[in-house]
C-alpha cells in the first residue's frame, strides 16, 4: 500500500474537489442559463467595483484574456455588463455591470439559499466561522506566490493582506 500523501496535498485535493461539486451545483441552480464563469465574473465586479479592464478581470480571474472576453461577451449579450474602450488604453476595453447584471447575481446567490441553509443545518455557523478565516488565509498565500513566481522565496501572508484582487494589489500597467 503506497504511503498516504502529505496533509497539504490532500488538502489542496479536497479543495479541487469541493471546487468541482460546488460549481457543478451552482451551475445547476443558476438563473439566466448563466454558466459559472459568468457568475465569478459579475461577483468580480460588484467585489471589485465597476470599470474593470478585461486584462486585469483575467488575470484576477486566473484565465486568458480570451477567454475572459467570450465572458463578458456573453454577459453583454444579456445585458448584464456593458463593455466600452479604455480611456487610457486605445487598445484595451472595461466592463461595467447593468441593473440587471447585479440583480442577476444576487439572484445566482438566492438560487443557492436552499442548498446554504442546509449546509448550515448540517455543519452549523461555527463550522464555516471557523473554516473560513483559515482558508481565507490559505488563499492569500497561494496568491501571494502567484504573484511571487515559482523561483521567489515563499513567507506566509501578513494577516493584514488584502483580497488577491484588490484595487490596491493589482498591477497598474495592466489594460
């Protein structure tokens, strides 16, 4: 029998996991036909604030410029985003959302009220309390040697870090 893997490994495997089932839920209560891709998106935004340039949208969101433009593209055919040139950047675009994109994600969210209260029924609040401070945490220091690159030194975040993708930790020269 081979020897189990180290705890942070099956850590960052369950992670993946509750990843896959969690979307793959969501995306089966979600309004609009959204997918999830187009739900992070319209989240990112009211997260984040309006006017966000496709560029930085990708890169927070971890995907290819491309691919975060047939996103928005599909948001903007149902009107949840609007997408205009950057003043700054003749080249580049920003995204704003609509009314409708922000109803449509706290509709995305009200779809999972059912799915949330039993989870609290099942774990309690203290559970969650709990777990997400600590896996706050984690991420900010996934992100951090994100940032860092594979060959920088790794330290653990400083409890004050901000999000991954705060307006002040996103790099400015990006469209």
């Amino acid at each position: 029998m081979p020897n189990p893997p180290p705890p942070a490994f099956q850590l960052l495997n369950e992670i993946g996991i509750i990843a896959q089932l969690a979307g793959r839920r969501f995306e089966q209560v979600m309004p609009l036909d959204m997918s999830l891709a187009q739900f992070t998106a319209l989240n990112h935004l009211v997260r984040m604030g309006d006017g966000r340039s496709l560029v930085r949208m990708a890169s927070a969101l971890q995907v290819t410029k491309a691919s975060m433009g047939e996103v928005v593209r599909k948001l903007a055919e149902k009107n949840l985003v609007t997408i205009t040139p950057d003043p700054q950047d003749g080249r580049g675009k920003r995204v704003y959302l609509t009314d409708a994109g922000r109803a449509a994600r706290e509709a995305a969210i009200a779809a999972l009220g059912p799915d949330m209260a039993t989870m609290t029924e099942t774990f309690g609040n203290a559970f969650f309390n709990d777990l997400v401070p600590k896996l706050a945490e984690f991420r900010r220091w996934l992100d951090a040697a994100r940032e860092a690159g594979p060959s920088a030194p790794r330290t653990p975040p400083s409890a004050t870090s901000d999000d991954r993708d705060s307006p002040s930790t996103e790099r400015r020269t990006d469209r």
